[in-house]
C-alpha cells in the first residue's frame, strides 16, 4: 500500500471549512440550501462546534485531500436506563469517492467511536428520498425503527 | 381558574426521577426497557444531563404532581448555513392527562424554548409504531420528511 492510499480520520479544523462545506452543497438537497462560495455563516458555526465537548466533527482525508465528513453528538439522557446516545449529522463523502467504501470505513468509524465515547445506541435521521442510504445504513446493521420529524422555527 | 389549575413547566430536579422514570415506563414501548422500580442507573444520567448546558431536561407540573416531561438537546452544526438544531427526545404525558391538550401545551413550549435558545430547527423521532403520535406531530406543522434509523452499540 503507497503512502497516499492511507485513510485518515481527525478532528476537523478551520482550514477544513471550505472542503466541508464543498461537500454539504455537492448534493441534491445540500445544494438548494448552503452556500459554498460565501462562508461567513459557517465560521461562527464551526467555533461552536468546535468549542462543544459533545461535538465530534470529522473529516476523512487522504493524500491531503479531505473527501469526507460527519459530526457526532453525544446525548445524555434518561430513557432506556440511562442511555446515552451519539446521533450522527451531517454525513457527507466526496462524489469523487462514492462508492469506493469510503462510506462503510466512516460510518463503522463513528459506530467504534460512540462506544468508545460511553454509547450505548447510536441514531441518524436520513431524508425519506435518499433510498440509497437508507439500503446502506440497513447493510450496516441499523434498523429504520422510526420516522423522523422537522419543524423550521 | 383556580391555583390548581396552573401549569408549570420547568426544569427537572433530581427528586422529579422517580415520576419522570414512572412515565418513561408507563408507555407500550417504555414498559419492555425501563426499571421504575429501581432508580440506580437513572442517578448518575440525571447527573449527566443536569450538569450539561446543552441538556433541557423539564417536567410539566400541575398542583404539585409532575404530569410531563420532554428533554431538549441543543445541537451546534455546519449545515443549512451553520443551522442549529434542537432534537426532542422522551416526551411523555402521565396516563391521566392524555387527550388533556397537554401535550400540545408542552411542545409548543418546547419550539418557542427552542427558538429562545437560538435554533433554526426543531427535529424529533418517533417510533413507527406511534401512529397517534404521528398525527399529533404533524397537526403541530412538523414534517413527517426523514427516517429514523438507530442502532445498539
């Protein structure tokens, strides 16, 4: 294996924004709704996240190019004993890179991840046309057990 | 109206556990995956949500008796321009006030808390099974739009 084939996955930093948000708007519902060419809204956006301890924003990267992202938040709560839970947000992989595994290696990531963050379920929403990702999370092992519900306020 | 006819809706105290986790459990879903009767590993998550700025842990109170309660978790981001979220989890309603309007009094409460906090969207799961549930969120302008996968780690 050459140096360049080796995944990495780290915490995001600010010098990523621009590749981050490149990847939210390459996407047919992203692309209505951000705004790759003007980052102003993001940056006060990326300091809180960055500075929230339950906040786990990454990227994948490889031979320096970043070709992947997801946030992890990790919620304590009550219900089932206690549980915490990580809900997974934001998952995006570089159309350069769709269908190369990339996909699988970043979601079994975030899955060791969230028990190595004390886990116990983790959960994501994905929006009802994506039935591509609905096929993948199912391979992976997730049970599309409920419906998911916005309100814009 | 009389005084016992007021609602409260505040934030949960450790002595509210034992009626929040009493309607956890009082619930077709809650009842399989709850310990009412054995408070020990509600404690220390209480401590965890308590102790965390972004947990709204709240009950509904009415002449003294806790009769609801819903957590709300506020959640930083990139996308939809840096958009924060405010995901609803473990809404209950005590047996006796279902069909009461209280339910619709504590969501309501819960978009305008989550307004007040700076969110731009309000997000919730809800088992597929809860079809009344689903009725109730949608008659409340939220948008039935994503499914909700989860997975036990």
């Amino acid at each position: 294996m050459t140096e360049t084939a080796v995944l990495t996955i780290r915490r995001a930093r600010e010098d990523d924004l621009s590749a981050i948000v490149a990847m939210l708007a390459d996407d047919p519902l992203g692309a209505g709704r951000e705004s790759p060419d003007d980052l102003t809204a993001y940056r006060p956006a990326f300091t809180r996240v960055d500075g929230d301890p339950n906040q786990h924003l990454v990227v994948a990267e490889r031979a320096g190019r970043v070709i992947g992202t997801l946030q992890l938040t990790l919620v304590p709560g009550l219900s089932r004993k206690g549980a915490t839970r990580v809900i997974i947000e934001a998952v995006r992989i570089h159309t350069d890179e769709r269908g190369s595994g990339l996909g699988t290696e970043l979601i079994q990531w975030a899955v060791e991840r969230s028990r190595e963050l004390g886990a116990d379920l983790v959960q994501l929403t994905s929006d009802a046309s994506r039935t591509d990702a609905h096929r993948f999370y199912q391979r992976l092992g997730f049970v599309p057990s409920h419906l998911g519900f916005k309100l814009k306020v």
